[in-house]
C-alpha cells in the first residue's frame, strides 16, 4: 500500500534478550524495519512488546543483543541517545503533564529559549502549528492538556515525536483508548507519516487494524521470536493462532441449549443514574437456568445501571427482580452474593473488581473469607487460603501461578481470570457478567467465553452484558436489545440477522 | 489621627518583618514540593541556618557572612534530605522527621562546643543592615519614628524576600528549568522519556529549598532578633510549610499566605505594646491558631502537584 524503501532498512534489532532478575521478557528477537513501511508488534499481554519497544527507545538497558539504527550499530543508553537518532516512541500510558499547554509538553527537554534560559513560548507555538498541520493533526498548540480529549492527547505524543525530527516512529497500542472515528483518523495520520518516508512500528493485539495499517509483522509469544510474515498473506485466522501459539476459534464452542426454568425475573424495573435522571424506564427481563441471555446495546443506554441495580449497589426506584418467584428487590450486596448466590464479573476489572494492592490469594477469597475453612472465629487462615490460590491458580490456568503476585502486577487476561475463579469457583445460580473481555487478546477472550458456556453447559444462568455486537450473538443463546433504559426486543441468537440487531441498537424499529 | 497612621505604620512593619523568615522558608518549599519532593524537614533547616547565622556572624563580625553560610548548612541538610528521598527512594516524611531531629541537635550541639556549654549564641556585634536607613531621622527625607519610618526603614531582608519572591517566581514559569521543575513534579516519566534527568532536577531543588530554610532562619537569628537561641525558631518552618500548602504552592501565593501569618504575629506584639490586658502566652498563640483555621477551613480544595511524595525509580532499567 505504501511505497516501502526495502534499500533502507531504518531499523535493525538483532537478537535482543532483556532480563528483569531471573524473569526473561525478551528472548532473543528480531526485528527489522525498512523506511516507509508500517511494521506491528503482535503479541498476548505480557508478551514482552512494550518491553522490546522500551529498549529501542532506551529506556530499558537489553540484557543482550544488537540494535542498529540506519545500518549502524547504536547503544541507546538513555532515551536522549534515541531521540538524536530520529527515535520517537508514544507510550502505552501517556507521558503528558496535564497542566502544561501542548506546546510547553512539546518542547520539554528540548526547549526554545532566548537568552539565559528564559522560554521563546511563541516560537515554540509557531513550529508546533506548523507540523500539526503539514500532517493533519488538528492540535491547538494553546490548549492544556487537560482540557483536550483522549485523541488529541495522543496526536499531541506523536508531535512531539514529530518535533524532535523522528523519522522512525514507535506507537504503543495507540487504538486502545480510541473511538472508532479516531482509529480511523490515526490509520490516515499513519498514511501521512508513512508517505514522508516515516517508518512505523506499531504494538496492537488487535487483529482487524494490523490488516488494515501494517504491511509486516512480528510475532512474539511469551517473551519469544517466532516469525515475521508479510501481513496480505497471511489471515487474521493464522495471525491469531500464531500470537497464542495454538489453534484458537474465533467462533464459540457450544453444545445443544438445555434450557432449564426461569430462574430471574426482572419485573418493570425503574432506576435512576448518578445524575438523578432515569437509566431504566421500565425494564423487563426473564432469565432461564442453561442460558446465556445476552443484553446488546450500545454504551449508556442503561446497562451499568442494571448491573447495579441486580447486584444491589443502586437503588431500585420501582419495579421487581425475583429469584425462583421470591422477591429480592432492594436485597443488599451481601445477602445477593452470600445468599442467593448470584455473582458477576463486573464492568471496571481494577476498579470493581479487584483489590488491586492485594495480592492473587487475597483477591481470591475477597467473599468467602469470613467463612470457613479460610478463617475460624475471626482470625485468618492462611495456609487454607494460600493452598486454595494454589489450586484456584491451576485450575484457571492464572499466570504466573504465584499467589503471593500482587493483581497489580498481572496483566489484563490473567487479572480476569482472577476474578472468573472468584465468581465461578463459587458455583453460583446465576452469573452477570459485563463487558467481561474489554481490553483483552484473544486467547484471553476465548477463554473467557468458553468460561461462560460451562455455566450454562452447567445447568446455571448467565447474563452477558456487552456493547461487542459480535461477542453477544456468538456466545448467546438468547439476545435481549437495550435502548434507552428498556429491552425494544428479545431473539434466539441462532440465525440472527446483525443489521437488524444493529438497527435495534440504535433505536430503529424492526 | 497620626497616632492611629503610626499604628497601623507599626503593624504593617512588623508584619513585614516577621514574614520575611516564613517567606524565605516558604519559597523553600515551594521549590522542592513542585518538584515533587516533600519537605518537612525546612523547620529543621531553618534551626539549624539561624545558629550557623549567628555563629559565623558572631565570630566574623559580618552578618552578610553569616547569611550566606545560613543558606550553606540549610542546603547541607537539604542534601541529605535529597540523598535518602532521591537517591534512596526513602519516605520523605521520615526522612523530614529525621532532618528535623538532626537539624536542632547538630544546633545545639555546636553551640555548645563554640559558646561554653550554652544552648544560645552570644548577641551578634553587627545585625543585618536597614538599607533605607539613610533617608530617616532629624533633617532626612522622613522624620523618625514615622510611618514611612516603621514601614520602610527595614533590614535588607525583607526586601530581599520580596525580590526572591518575583525571582522564584520569573524561574518557575518563564525559564526552562523551572518548566523542567514542574513537570519533574507533575509526571516524572513524562520527564524522563525526554530525556530529563528526574534526579539532577530534584536534587538541585531540594538542596535549593534547603538553602532557602538556612536564609530564613538567618533572617530570625541576625535580624529580627541578635542571637540565636533554642526556642528562637519553634515551629516557624512548620508555619512556612502551611503557608506554602494554603498558598497552593505558588511563590506568590506562599508570599500572601506568609504575610497573613506575620500579620497576626505583628498584631500579637501591637496588642503587646498597647498594653492590652490579655495574657501574652495567650496572644503568641494567635499565628499558630490562624494556621490551624486556615489550613482547616479557607483552603478547600487545593491541587498539588501530582507526583508529590511519589517516588521515582529507575533502577534495574
Ligand atoms: N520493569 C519491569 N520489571 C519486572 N518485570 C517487568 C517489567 N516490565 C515488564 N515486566 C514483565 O515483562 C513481561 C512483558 O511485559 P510487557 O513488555 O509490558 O508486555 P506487553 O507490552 O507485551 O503486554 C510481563 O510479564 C511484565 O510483567
Ligand atoms: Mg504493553
């Protein structure tokens, strides 16, 4: 698609190994970009990209190995030495100062300044308005940072790559904070970068963009080099099971629906937001044992809200939710968790979900602790919870199987698969889960589904909230469309057609 | 009517004088917190820059010599606060505590050793010159004991703090270091990725709020006052500490809060003077209730910068 410069190779990384202790995060890789190509990093979370872009950039010293920028072999010992090399690198989290103007984050550590130190901001300005527009950017160098949006913000990291005259850019899983609009806005910046002779290499898991923006990749699994293929000859199919080092199905597994009786009723259900306005007008669900019934819709049309409201965290204004016929509207937490055994993977996995300075054991038990055999008359019981982890860690394959592991320092997948061994490992009747593969690859996300359908294989009910069109029919078996705070519309997911389901979503009638 | 211009002549002056301590503190930690650092040992630093004042001045007969090697042993100190938080990732708050031991005892200490066992300094030959002195008295400009007297005939101090005021001020928003100040506070990685070096810049602003603790205890033991003593200093920094955080941690905004505070201490000695029949433990007490108010009720909602107390490591990079 672009005029690659296969006579330049801009970069050269032979062999690199980086070591943190006895952890290896990069196991010998390679990686080679030419002048004018866009190349992806493709890998699971912890895969060791971010790591290997940080040692390009210098911010991480390899442990081994030779990198070589424009043919010529470079010791990037700091990041200064990779910027005066035409290194730029925009990072997975944000390196912004939110107070500060875009220009003043432009030009820090590389600041115009008239005599004795004192700043040009002016001149600055000019520049930065200057390269914003040559690449059509649309930045306001005045703005603060923390008065633009998420995709300006990261327009403004990659003009301050741009200002500091790099050639060959790093992109840190750039789409993961996008919107859709602005995926498609930064795969037409790459264009513009690409066509100036700029090299890319950008970090991604998902599968569809590096189709769309890369013309090679690179696979790295668990820290390992395992291939560079030209991306148009290759599927996304193979792409996958190259990442996850297995045959992975993108279509859901499931057996024959044995559907059992209703088991929750949602009755008329109102509910108001943080803001006081209504959420749910009226809402009406039935739920069965040995189904997945899939709420779709699109975000903020009343989904958190009800997850709230069934898991007792929001008041109900009006209407009922029964289990087995027995009201239990305006039950609390406890009683929902502890006594009728409905237990949910929620929305926000570090907000809600775990402790995040707990360690894996801790997280694990968070709602069976006070019971026995993990603690007796109010004091702890260690060596049960520690040995449960254990088992707990075997069982939902949790990587690195280490208990003692704070959930902050795991990655995405395996802090969800802490939180499914919670909820699951307690054999509940119905199961909530919501949005329960957000920001995940697809290994993990085929674990997580294949999670779901043993429950309901199981005999038990679930419900999947989720704004993946995709996820809900491949894993339902039921679909319920959400729009303003009320279902406009039940199907079986078998057969279903998407743009009528689409349609729906968006407030068409069908 | 003159009595009453005198007066208030009398309160703005002492307000001036008794701020100008707090004021050189405050810039101190005006310094180090936007640069991410915190820094509670100033009450430290400004103990121990008010005995080395009055030592050096005392010995060397030069109050200027004195100044200077005020700000050189509060900068000591702010070194070692900058070695243990900075190089040593230690919690800054212990570390502080620790100056704040460290500073009175290495005090008391030497003034026992050069001043035969006493916990005070002898009184100093020369304080601190009053610059303006000149344009005061019998056939000058303004008579004496008027209120362009009690308000301008000051020692040089107090206008310097006013001129490290706009200095700190010009540094921190108009410079690159003082941009590379604040961002260091504000996202460190940030700085960092662009090849700013975290440590140097904290460093030099902890050993720069050092220096600025040391001049504002010189300023209470060689000019306010003539000597150093034990009780001189007593929880001046802390005052400092406060006026910067009410200040929301701008060097104009510091400087407004020190004056406040110096204003109840100049009202404390104008009630003192008049005689007013309330117990003068009780009206020393006036700056450090105003404190606790203000920091409990005016302040509200302050943002500090968002690194502060956060501690930056690179090892094993
Ligand atoms: N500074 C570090 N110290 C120790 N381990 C690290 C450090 N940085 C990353 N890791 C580990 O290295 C592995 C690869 O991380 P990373 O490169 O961030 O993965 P990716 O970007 O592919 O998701 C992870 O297991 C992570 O926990
Ligand atoms: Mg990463």
């Amino acid at each position: 698609m672009t005029a690659i410069d296969f006579s330049q190779k801009t970069v050269e990384m032979i062999n690199v190994v980086k070591k943190f202790g006895d952890f290896v995060a990069n196991d010998g890789i390679n990686l080679t970009v030419h002048k004018g190509e866009v190349h992806a990093l493709l890998g699971e979370n912890g895969a060791g990209k971010t790591t290997l872009v940080n040692c390009l950039y210098g911010l991480y010293h390899p442990t081994a190995g030779t990198i070589r920028i424009n043919g010529r072999e470079l010791n990037v010992t700091d990041p200064n030495v990779a910027i005066q090399n035409g290194i730029g690198m925009v990072h997975q989290h944000f390196m912004l100062v939110e107070p500060f103007t875009v220009t003043q984050n432009i030009i820090l550590g590389r600041e115009t300044t008239k005599l004795m130190g004192i700043l040009d901001l002016s001149a600055a300005e000019k520049k930065v308005a200057e390269i914003s527009e040559r690449y059509g950017l649309a930045i306001n160098p005045r703005d603060k940072i923390e008065d633009i949006s998420v995709g300006s913000q990261q327009r403004v990291e990659i003009l301050k790559a741009l200002y500091r005259g790099a050639e060959i850019l790093i992109l840190d899983e750039p789409t993961a904070v996008l919107t859709p609009p602005e995926i498609q806005e930064l795969v037409m910046i790459i264009r513009n970068l690409t066509q100036e002779g700029k090299s890319i290499i950008i970090i991604t898991h998902k599968l569809h963009e590096i189709k769309q923006v890369a013309d090679y990749c690179t696979i790295i699994r668990r820290g390992k080099y395992i291939d560079t293929v030209e991306v148009d000859t290759v599927t996304e199919q193979e792409l996958a099971s190259m990442m996850v080092g297995r045959e992975v199905s993108f279509a859901v597994e499931k057996k024959p629906q044995k559907r059992g009786p209703k088991i929750l009723t949602i009755d008329n259900l109102v509910v108001e937001d943080n803001r006081g306005i209504q959420a749910l007008k009226g809402l009406s669900l039935e739920l069965h044992k040995g189904e997945i019934l899939g709420v779709a819709g699109v975000d903020g049309n009343g989904q958190s809200e009800l997850i709230e409201a069934l898991t007792g965290l929001r008041t109900v204004r009006s209407g009922k939710i029964l289990l087995h016929n027995k009201e239990i509207t305006g039950a609390l937490p406890k009683q929902i968790i502890d006594g009728y055994n409905i237990r949910t993977i929620p929305e926000d996995r570090q907000k809600r979900g775990l402790v995040l300075e707990f360690d894996v054991a801790e997280n694990l038990v968070l709602e069976t602790y006070h019971k026995k055999p993990f603690s007796w008359r109010g004091v702890l019981n260690h060596p049960e919870i520690y040995q449960y982890a254990d088992d707990s860690a075997k069982e939902f394959d949790i990587r690195p199987a280490n208990p003692y592991l704070t959930a902050k320092s795991l990655s995405g997948g395996n802090q969800q698969k802490v939180i499914i061994a919670r909820e699951v490992g307690n054999d509940p009747e119905v199961l909530i889960a919501s949005q329960p593969t957000r920001g995940l690859d697809v290994g993990a996300i085929e674990y997580v589904h294949a999670a779901l359908v043993e429950q309901r294989d199981r005999g038990k009910a679930v419900l999947l909230v989720s704004f993946e069109l995709d996820e809900v029919i491949n894993v339902s078996d039921r679909i319920a469309v959400i729009f303003e705070g009320k279902i406009v519309g039940t199907m079986a997911a078998e057969g279903v057609d998407e743009n009528e389901i689409g349609l729906m979503m968006a407030g068409g009638t069908s | 009517m003159e009595a009453i211009i005198n007066d208030i002549g009398f309160i703005i002056g002492t307000t001036l004088m008794y701020s100008t301590p707090l004021m050189f503190t405050s810039l101190g930690g005006v310094i180090t917190e936007r640069s991410g650092v915190v820094n509670i040992g100033l009450e430290g630093m400004m103990f121990f820059g008010a005995f080395v004042a009055a030592t050096v001045a005392y010995y060397t007969q030069n109050p200027w010599l004195g100044f200077l090697c005020a700000g050189l042993g509060g900068a000591f100190l702010g070194l070692l606060h900058a070695i243990a938080c900075v190089s040593f990732a230690a919690e800054q708050i212990v570390s502080g505590i620790a100056i704040n031991f460290l500073g009175p005892g290495l005090a008391l200490f030497l003034s026992r050793l050069f001043f035969d066992g006493a916990t005070q300094t002898l009184t100093i030959p020369n304080k601190i010159p009053l610059p303006l002195h000149f344009l005061f008295g019998e056939g000058k400009l303004f008579k004496s004991a008027g209120f362009m007297d009690l308000v301008f005939n000051r020692f040089a101090t107090v206008y310097l703090a006013f001129l490290l005021v706009l200095l700190v001020w010009f540094v921190l928003y108009k410079t690159k270091v003082g941009m590379r100040v604040q961002a260091v506070g504000e996202h460190p990685e940030a700085a960092d990725t662009l090849g700013i070096s975290v440590y140097r810049i904290r460093y030099g602003a902890v050993i720069m709020s050092g220096f600025f603790a040391g001049l504002g205890g010189a300023s209470m033991s060689i000019a306010v006052v003539s000597r150093f003593s034990n009780t001189l200093i007593s929880g001046h920094g802390f005052i400092a500490l406060a006026a910067m955080i009410f200040g929301k941690w701008k060097p104009q905004g510091a400087m407004l809060a020190c004056l406040l505070f110096g204003g109840a201490k100049g009202f404390e000695i104008f009630l003192g003077a008049k005689g007013v029949p309330v117990s003068s433990s009780l009206l020393a007490m006036l700056p450090y209730i105003l404190t606790i108010i203000v920091l409990v009720g005016i302040v509200g909602k302050t943002t500090p910068p968002a690194a502060i107390g956060k501690i930056f490591d690179k090892s094993g990079k």
